[in-house]
C-alpha cells in the first residue's frame, strides 16, 4: 500500500523496525539487535549504551543524530567511520536504510543501496518520535529549541515547508551580510536590500501560516494527552508568539529597519518565532513542579505522534528513553497504559531495571522483546529468563 501526501511517497503504514546494525557508532563497536513489531525494551545502569541504540534509530529516520548535530563526534574513539543499517518489515516488501561518514568525508544516506543527493527528500519517509530527558531545553532553553520542534513536526508531512524554511534561512543570511557591509561601508542602497526584502517575506509568510495553523490543530491533541497523563489534575496552554501574527511580514520589516541597520541584523521575523507553555495560566518553567513539566513534555511527543499518525496515514516509530525520571507511579502507569494501546505501533523503552519493564507485558498479549545493554554489548533476554529472575 503506497500514497502520497505533499509530495510524500509514504511506505506501508505497518511499516516497522526489524533489524538494526550498528558499527563503531559512539560506545558500540558492533552490534545486531532483531526487533519485535510491538515492544522493545532496553535495559541496563546509566552511560551503558541503552540511549545510543535509540539514537541510532533516530538517524535512520532523520539522517542525523537526536542528541549531537556534529556528526564526527558520534564515532566510536578513535575510529575512522561509523555505520548504522536499519531493515524494516512491511506486508508488501522490506526496505534497507544506511548510513555511514567517514572521517573529513560527506555522509553517505542510502535508501535499498540508492544514495540520497538531498538527504531532505529521506525526511518524513519513516516517521519517528522520541521522547527523552533532553526534551527538557524546550522548556529551559531558547526559543531556537521551540521552532526546532515546531519544524521537526511539520517537516515529517509537508516537504513544501522544509523547502521553504531552507529557502527563509538562506535568504536571511544575504540580507544579514548586507546589513553588515552597508555599515562597514557607512552606505545605505535601499534597492539592493529590498530585493532580499521581497524573497524573505514571499518565504516567511508561507512558514508562519502553516506554523499558524499547526498550532491551532496541535493544541487539543496536546490538552487531551496531558489530561491522560495528569488526570486532569491541571490546565496547560501553548501560545504561538509570532511578529506576523498582528502585522503583515511587510510591515513588520518597514516598522524594524532602522533597528536593523544600527544592529547590523534582521531583528524581525520568522526566525524570532517562540511558543509559551502554561500551566493553569502562569508560566510553566516558573510555576510547574519537575513531575508537571515532564508531564507537559510526554504530551507533546504523544499529540506530535497522534498528529503524525493522523495526517499521513503512517503510524510512527516511538522511542521511549528514561521515561521513570521525575515521574511518580501513578503518571508512569498512565502513560503505559496509552503507548501500550492498540493505536500506537513499534515501542522502544530503555529503563535501568529490566523487571519493571518486564511486568508491565509479561502476561500480556504484547508481544515483546528485551536486551540488557552493557558497556556497548546487547544480549538479548528470553522470557524463560525473565521469568526466572522474577522469581
């Protein structure tokens, strides 16, 4: 079953992640996991390697690594390349997923032994979404984090908008070098900065309207899953702050250009978008407590899946990294009740005690699968085993 939506040909719906190699990629000099299309759970202490498998599936997803844009850095030690190859099972065919870099080299992105020209046109092909400790920079960072996510959710359906966005930053760059020799040179050509004008406004006001109405559609998805999560214990809010939300982009840069010529930049739009996050009306980085503003983060991962999941017909891939960190009991067994639910596909869960993962499907109908990962070795667990170390 193939389909196509904005310019997406999308693979088979029950598409999932049967085999993943690995090669001198961060901790793991080798190694081969099977996977089960349901669940999978990682298991093993803290720094052991249990997140660097997730971030490995990661990369065949998103060509890059969830963690370290530096592709360099997430080769093993000393050695001269890193390889990630991923197998994935549908009813009709099976694709091959590679990637590999090598020292000083470009990185080599290979659909069934095709290479990529543009690794953009891989995006969105194999839908993913990975809920991490490190999710916590939405909140506590800057609002490049904010718009990184907003893009990272609308780049999985809508290559236009991906398109777009390359084509905003790269014009932003000219107008920015332009602004800057305009004062080196203490002379001003309003002509030759309004030819950038043109172009970053035909881009920006695209970008802001699909981020616009993203948004609009997000939110309830969002409000549902924290309500899930939380029992309905608070409210929360996601507020879109755009300088295009009130002004066109047009008068937006007329109304900054005085600004922009003293400061030697474009101060003014699509790259200054953020999104405020409440909790029942105040800022939550200020007013949530570490267990709501985990909370707060699952549910947007849980409403990008189910977005996703929706628009494009595909269930995604969901990575599940430390989710017991700030969370007590009675949230933890809420949201395993969800992710354990008919509407969500293959699960990878990494967790430091392998019983407590155990129990949540031994008895189960879920089929599952368990590795307990040590200094950069999988070993595979059987259920005789797990049943044995319960008792």
């Amino acid at each position: 079953m193939r389909t196509e939506i904005n310019g997406f040909d999308l693979l088979n719906p029950e598409m999932y992640l049967k085999k993943l190699s690995i090669l001198n990629f961060k901790n793991y000099t080798e190694a081969e996991l099977e996977f089960s299309p349901q669940v999978n759970c990682l298991t093993g202490n803290n720094g052991e390697g249990k997140t660097n498998v997730l971030d490995a599936i990661h990369y065949l997803s998103f060509c890059k690594s969830f963690f370290n844009s530096i592709d360099s850095q997430n080769i093993l030690h000393d050695s001269p390349f890193f390889l990630i190859q991923g197998t994935y099972n549908g009813e009709d065919k099976e694709e091959e997923i590679y990637c590999g870099l090598k020292r000083n080299q470009k990185k080599q992105f290979k659909r069934n032994k095709k290479e990529y020209q543009r690794l953009a046109d891989h995006i969105g092909l194999f839908p993913l979404v990975m809920i991490s400790p490190a999710d916590s920079e939405l909140i506590t960072e800057g609002s490049e984090s904010r718009r990184r996510f907003i893009d990272s959710v609308i780049a999985q359906f809508d290559r236009n908008y991906l398109e777009d966005l390359i084509a905003y930053n790269k014009v932003l760059s000219h107008r920015n070098a332009l602004l800057k020799q305009f004062a080196d040179s203490r002379k001003f050509d309003i002509e030759s900065l309004e030819i950038w004008d043109i172009q970053l406004i035909e881009y920006g006001t695209k970008v802001h309207e699909k981020r616009s109405n993203f948004i609009n559609k997000f939110i309830p998805i969002f409000q549902k899953y924290y309500e899930l999560i939380s029992g309905g214990k608070e409210q929360v809010g996601i507020n879109y702050i755009s300088h295009l939300n009130e002004n066109t982009f047009s008068e937006v840069l007329i109304k900054a250009l005085s600004r922009d010529r003293a400061i030697e930049y474009t101060t003014v739009g699509i790259h200054k978008d953020d999104l405020e996050f409440t909790i029942n009306g105040y800022p939550l980085k200020k007013f949530a407590s570490q267990g709501q503003q985990k909370s707060f983060l699952i549910a947007l991962k849980l409403a990008q899946f189910e977005f996703i999941k929706n628009i494009k017909n595909s269930t995604p891939i969901l990575l599940l990294d430390d989710i017991y960190d700030k969370l007590d009991d009675l949230r933890v067994k809420q949201l395993m009740n969800i992710v354990a639910s008919d509407n969500f596909g293959q699960l990878f869960i990494t967790d430091t005690h392998p019983t407590r993962l155990a129990s949540i499907f031994t008895g189960s109908e879920t089929d599952f699968k368990l590795y307990h990962i040590k200094e950069g070795n999988a070993e595979e667990v059987t259920k005789n085993q797990l049943s044995e170390a319960s008792n």
